[in-house]
C-alpha cells in the first residue's frame, strides 16, 4: 500500500499463522534508518517476519516505513520460493540499508505453540 508511511505486508499475519500453524515463531525490529538519522528525521520503520517454528519456513513479512513497497517486492520472492529463515539469514546484509534488517534479525521477540487437540 502507498501510504505515509509505507505499508508492505506479503503472506501471514501473526494471527492467522498462529491459526494455521502449530508453532509460529516471530522476528521483529523497529528502529530510524540511517539516512532518517542523517536527514535529522525522526521517521521510523518496522519490520516483522512470521515464520513457522516447525519448518523454519517464512510464511509473512510485514513492513512499514520508508521503501516499504520496494523492499516487500524483493522479499515476495523469498516467501513464495518457501525459503526458510535459515536462507533469509545466510544473505549478505547490504550496509547502509534499512533492507538489511531483513537478513540480521536473529533473536525471536515471540513465540506461539498451539495446544494440541484432545
């Protein structure tokens, strides 16, 4: 979506993975990029990635901020090859860009098991 701020969203929400899923785990970063910083602009973005806790397969990625719309194309790819966070890890990170979020988050900031039925 082209919004102020930008809005890039491909696959699952949180929600619905933890719908679908049996263990959904979630990677998440907000922070100023760089050239923000550079510019004296307050503007933030955020980043999140779901991805199932059983195959390490990302199945989401939400980002707001700016290049939303240009990053979220490029990680479209990623989510339809089923590409795992494993993958998504092993990229080089480009520095300085905010994209490179992307490739360094590396700590869960969540993670859901659903029960099993009786």
């Amino acid at each position: 979506m082209f919004s102020e701020p930008e809005v890039g969203a491909i696959g699952l929400t949180e929600a619905q993975a933890c719908e679908r899923l049996a263990k959904v785990d979630v990677y998440k970063t907000s922070f100023r990029p760089l050239k923000m910083t550079l510019a004296a602009r307050d503007t933030r973005a955020f980043f999140k990635l779901v991805v199932d806790g059983e195959s390490d397969r990302v199945v989401g990625c939400h980002i707001v901020g700016p290049d939303a719309g240009e990053m979220i194309q490029l990680v479209a790819i990623a989510v339809t090859m089923k590409a795992t966070k494993a993958e998504i890890d092993a990229v080089m990170a480009v520095h300085p860009t905010a994209a490179e979020e992307l490739v360094t988050l590396r700590e869960k900031a969540l993670s859901y098991r659903r029960e099993a039925a009786e």
